[in-house]
C-alpha cells in the first residue's frame, strides 16, 4: 500500500503574530514544529503500513527549513520524504498550495491513500486536504476518526456535529484526519532518528513538476487577505453565587431588570 502524508511546519504557537504591512505571518524568532494534526496523519500511515504492509511518503512544501520537519517524520518511521521548494512557490494560498501538492502526488503516482491533518495550527483553513483531493479528482472523507482498508476500498469513520459517520471510499482517496484518531503519535526511536540525521532528503521545484506557472505562487493564488487582527477578548461575564436557587434567580432577574433586558 503506498500511503503519502502531507506535513506543514508551522510555528510552535497558536499565538501568531501578523505583519501588518504586509498582512503575512511573522516566522523569525518562533520555533517551528510538525502541525500536530499531521503527526495523527503519519501515525496512522505508519499503523495502516504495519497492518497492510508498504510505503509512507511524506511531502511538505516550504522553505528549506522544512526539512527539519521531514527529517522528524523520518524519524518518527516514515519511508521517505520530499521537500517542494521553490521561489516560484512564495506567496502560495490554499488553492496554490494544493495544486502544488497535487502535482507532487501525480509525479510519486501509485498512490492508495494520501492524509492529511485536519487543518493547520497557523493558517487554521482545512482547505488544503479536501482542494487537494479535488485537483487529484480523487474522493475525499475529512474529519475521520478511524481508517480501516480492505482491498482498494477504505471503511472511515468520521466525527461530524451531529455524531458520526460511517463511509466507504474506493482508493486512491484523500483523507483529513482528527486527534482522536490515535491521540498520541509515537515519539521518533533513536534508530529512526540516526537513520533521519544521515537521511538525503530530494527537493522538487517548479521544473521538477508537470505544472502551469500562473497557477503556482502569488500568481496562483487569488486570496486577498485585507485585514488579519485578534478579536478583543470578551469581558468575563457576571457570577451570581447563591445558596440557593430560588435566591441564584432572584438576583439574576434583578440583574436583567436593572440591565433592562426584560
Ligand atoms: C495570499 C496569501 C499568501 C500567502 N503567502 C505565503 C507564503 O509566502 N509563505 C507561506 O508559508 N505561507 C503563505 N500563505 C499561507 C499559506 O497559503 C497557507 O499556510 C497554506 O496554503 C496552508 O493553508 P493552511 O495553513 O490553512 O492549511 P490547512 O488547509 O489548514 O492544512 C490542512 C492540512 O494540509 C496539509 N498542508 C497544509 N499546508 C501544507 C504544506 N505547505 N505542505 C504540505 N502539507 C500541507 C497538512 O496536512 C495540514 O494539516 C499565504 C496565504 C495567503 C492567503
């Protein structure tokens, strides 16, 4: 089974800053770390691997300093790993982004199965996975909580706000995957890690890939973002303590009233 796994270095921190010149995120002085959400990706390529046999791939497009990244995933037991890297790819939104990808999948070719994290912690969209599916015209099932294979079809769970869902997909298919799915990705192994230190790791650039430049980069990307800011925090609300609950409402109307709520 030849699974690939789409990693995102991002910052270590919920808590980006925005250059409000030019409306990006600032990178300098924050550690960087594998999307969480991607680490459930590779865990579960990695169980589905020791269950089913094969190959895990993962991909990430960035700066050079991704490879840190990839080198992690290695360490963690992925097979192999690619880094797209371009000037040609600054400047990349979603849909950018994804068609890259696309073109990176198309030229691994022979994939069963390509995961996703749910979404990203810096850019936080979740388009990435299921644009991706859609440049591959390939099925897609996001948010799944449990992946089993049989055959070339995969039987996938997935959380939704009503519940769950159960969905059977014919393979290949791109699949965006939650922390339930295995909350606890194993730690990279010593061997693993020596083996990612000593590790060569390709990169592809735009001449590496079968792709049209107007869809690349900034070119490629029609997103406009006019204003990125942090919503104000919300006041804390007003705590009525009371020993009883006919005296908790009592003051709680009395509140509403002086308010002029009702
Ligand atoms: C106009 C514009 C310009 C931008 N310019 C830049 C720029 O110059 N440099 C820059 O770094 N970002 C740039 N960005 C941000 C960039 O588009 C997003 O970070 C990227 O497309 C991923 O979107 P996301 O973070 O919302 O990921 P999501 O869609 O939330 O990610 C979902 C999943 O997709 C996969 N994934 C996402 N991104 C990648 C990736 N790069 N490689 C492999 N897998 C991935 C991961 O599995 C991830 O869990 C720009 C955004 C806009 C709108």
């Amino acid at each position: 089974m030849e699974i690939v796994v789409c990693v995102k270095q991002v910052p270590d921190t919920t808590e980006v800053k925005i250059d409000p010149a030019t409306n990006t995120l600032i990178r300098q002085g924050v550690p960087s770390i594998v999307n969480p959400f991607d680490k459930n990706a590779l865990e579960a390529a990695l169980q589905l691997k020791e269950a089913y046999g094969g190959k895990v791939t993962v991909l990430s497009m960035g700066p050079p300093q991704a490879k840190d990244a990839l080198k992690e995933c290695l360490a963690m037991g992925a097979d192999a790993a690619i880094l797209i890297s371009d000037r040609a790819f600054g400047g990349s939104d979603t849909l950018a982004t994804s068609y890259t990808l696309a073109s990176a999948i198309r030229k691994l070719g022979n994939c069963d199965i390509i995961l996703f994290g749910k979404q990203a912690i810096d850019g936080d969209t979740a388009q990435v996975g299921p644009e991706t599916a859609e440049h591959l015209g390939v099925a897609q099932v996001t948010y799944a909580s449990r992946i089993e294979v049989s055959g070339d079809v995969a039987r996938i769970e997935r959380e939704s706000e009503e519940g769950y869902e159960i969905i059977e997909v014919k393979l290949p298919a791109v699949v965006t995957v939650i922390k339930t799915l295995n909350y606890e990705p194993r730690y990279p192994s010593v061997k693993g890690t020596m083996k990612a230190n000593r590790a060569e790791i390709p990169v592809w650039t735009a001449a590496d890939l079968t792709v049209e430049e107007g869809r690349l980069g900034l070119k490629g990307s029609p997103t406009q973002v006019r204003n990125i800011f942090t919503p104000p925090r919300r006041v804390q609300g007003v705590i009525i303590a009371r020993d009883t609950a006919r005296e908790a409402v009592a003051e709680l109307l009395q509140k509403l009233t002086e308010a002029k709520i009702v």
